[in-house]
C-alpha cells in the first residue's frame, strides 16, 4: 500500500487507525494484481501488485496464439492448414468446443474458438499441431517468453488449465500484449472478435469491455480457482492506445469494471501528470520473488451460490456492486486530476453489448464432413458467397 504523502500522527487514535492499516495492508495487496500501460511506449501508468507471480488461468491462450501466429508469419503452417483433434485434445476440462477425436479443423477456426470461448481442447489442437506435442509446444511458449524478456513466466500447457509451474505476472502480460500488437499486426483482429457463431449457436467473447466500452479492441479473459478473474485488456482514444491487466478480480463482471477503472484513468486528460513520480516502463518493474496467491477458497469456496467459471455472467454481486459505487467515483476523482467523476463502469458494463454479426470460420476438413453436419463446427461453407468474411478483412 502507498500514500501520496508521509502520515504524522499525534494522538492514539490516529496511531491505531495507521497499525490497523499496516496490519491489513498485506492481506488487501494480495487480493488483485493491476496494472495500466501505454502500449506504444510501455510506459507505466499505473501499477499495483504488477510483479507479483500469479497463476494466469485462460490467459494462458494469448501466447498460444503468438506462437502460433508467428509460425503462421514464418511460413511454417497456414491459417489453412487443417489440425486433427486428438485424443489428448478432446479430454480437456471446459470450457471446450466438445469435438471427438479425428475430426479436422484449420488453424484459422481453431484460433478463434481458443481466443473467443476460450477453448481448452482448441488450445491443445494448436499446440499438437505446431510443436508436435504439449510438452514441445511449452518449449516453444517459454523460448518465446525468455526472447520477450517475460522473466516472471513459465508454462507448462497451452490453455492455462491448473498445472504445477504455470506462472505469470501482470509486467509479464502486458509485455506479452505489446509484442501481439507491435510483432503481428496483421493477425491482431484474432483478439478482438466480437462472438463467433457455430451451427446455430453465437458464443459471445468472454471479454465484457468488446463492445461496451468505448474504444475496447482486444485482449483475453481467464479463470481458475487459484488464480481469481484475470484480464487482459486494450482500448484506443484519439489514437492512443493503453492496455490493462487486472487479476485475481471476484467476478468476470468485476474483472471488466476494473479494467474499464484503469482505462479512463489513463484516457483522462490530466493536467497533474508531472505531480505524479515516474514509474517507467512495464520491462523494468522489479519482479517480486513469491509464490503466487491461491484464491480457490475465496473463489470457488462454498460461499458461490453457483460454480465459477470463465463463463461468468453475472451483472455485479450487491457486496461487489458496493465497493464498485462506493470507491468508483472518489478514485477516480483523485487519479483523473481532480475532473468530474467518469460514468460508473459497472453501469456501463452491464448494457448488451453493441451489435455485431457473428464471426464464421472458414474451411473444415473432409474427414469431418459427415459429423460436421451434425456439429457445432462454424459452418461458412453453407453462407452464400456474399456474407462471406474472410478474416483478413477483419481487423
């Protein structure tokens, strides 16, 4: 915990309100991880807990997606090129696509799948296909770690799912963004797709800032019990682009107030700015050596009216809707340079989302043909020539 300004003291009471703040300071320091930065820049805007280790949950799938992707840009496979989904792969936890072993799926359907339903089995399909194996995949995800300076990360799986030695932090993760955006621009319209439809079926991006907050383009959500709501998340203002990282949040809709929390700060035109001491760039955050908060008894404790997952779609629980309404406008008061307070995020957040048609896959090999007709598979090839989108137009 920091304060603008030293505490002086001159009466027991004001003593024993600092000893209070002093004793729930580490617990409260534990409880979220966020960080704001500029995207261009790296520079840091604001910075809470960002090095400290933490469990990355789904988020996991946006350096599946790099690697991928940069094979792609290599020329090493094609957004074309079909994947087979084993036996490995369709024994994945959900939030999954469900498809049986052997049906085909190009790399393109199979990236969207991962980064919009967060597709545990879509995630292992990437990672068999392009590193021949899990355990080669991970190689390839922590070879691409350390050459991005991501010195807090280690993996050991494609999707995030609990495994021992799977670490991250929010410096790691931003870094990790900037390197999308600046190392595969052509293919950043994978992290900003709306929804997805399959069969008759639309699936929505986890991410509840697409499409409510204004200016939102990418990233990923996540989620296990250890490791809390996790987010990463971009948004563009007159050209200026920031991305946040928020986790360990108590709910998906809490994780996208935070974030939003975050992003007006950073968008606010402050003219106070220079008050502020510099806290540099996201790659020079001095890691913190910890192990990582396990948050399953706060998240998936007996407590939750209902399990939590990724999928969470609740508005805003009256506990967290409270803290919400209760510190949204004084933090921001103060952190905007003394403006008008921002409309509530929570309120922002809870709106639909603005319309938007569908993304649809493209090719789908002939060895699921047959099955496919009865699936959930995106279905582009029964769409008329002219409501055809090929992704490249996407961005």
């Amino acid at each position: 915990m920091q304060f603008s300004r030293p505490l002086f003291c001159k009466s027991s009471p004001c003593w024993i309100v600092v000893a209070a703040l002093a004793i729930l300071a580490p617990r409260a320091a534990q409880a979220e991880a966020l960080l704001l930065v500029e995207a261009d820049t790296g520079k840091v805007l604001q910075a809470d807990n960002a090095t400290y280790p933490w469990y990355p949950a789904s988020v996991t799938k946006l350096m599946t997606a790099y690697v991928t992707l940069k094979a792609v840009k290599d020329g090493r496979i094609t957004l074309d090129t079909l994947l087979t989904v084993s036996p490995v792969a369709a024994s994945q936890s959900p939030s999954k696509m469900g498809f049986r072993p052997g049906i085909q799926v190009t790399v393109d359907n199979a990236l969207k799948m991962m980064l919009v339903k967060s597709a545990n089995d879509m995630a292992v399909v990437l990672a068999e296909g392009v590193g021949g194996s899990i355990d080669g995949f991970s190689a390839q995800m922590n070879q691409t770690a350390q050459r991005l300076g991501m010195t807090q990360s280690s993996y050991v799986n494609p999707n995030g799912l609990p495994a021992d030695g799977q670490i991250t932090s929010a410096r790691d993760l931003a870094i990790l963004a900037r390197a999308i955006i600046r190392d595969l621009p052509e293919y950043e319209y994978f992290v900003h797709i709306p929804s997805i439809r399959y069969g008759r079926r639309v699936t929505q991006n986890f991410n509840k800032l697409i499409g409510r907050y204004p200016g939102a383009d990418g990233f990923k959500t996540g989620f296990i019990c250890a490791s809390g709501y996790n987010l990463v998340a971009s948004a563009t203002r007159n050209g200026k682009r920031l991305i946040a990282v928020v986790l360990g949040s108590s709910s998906g809709q809490m994780r996208a107030v935070r974030a939003a929390q975050l992003l007006e700060r950073g968008f606010a035109n402050n003219s106070l700015t220079w008050l502020r001491p510099s806290l540099g760039t996201v790659e020079n955050l001095v890691p913190i050596d910890a192990s990582p908060p396990n948050l399953r008894d706060e998240m998936c404790g007996g407590k939750r009216k209902r399990p939590a997952s990724d999928e969470d779609e609740e508005t805003v629980a009256s506990n967290a809707a409270g803290a919400a309404s209760g510190g949204e406008s004084a933090v921001t008061f103060y952190t905007a340079g003394l403006q008008p307070p921002m409309a509530k995020p929570s309120d922002l957040l809870a709106a639909e989302p603005a319309a938007s048609e569908p993304i649809l896959g493209r090719g789908i090999g002939e060895r699921s043909r047959r099955w496919r007709q009865k699936s959930l598979m995106p279905q582009l090839h029964r769409l008329p020539p002219s409501r055809r989108m090929p992704p490249r137009k996407l961005a």
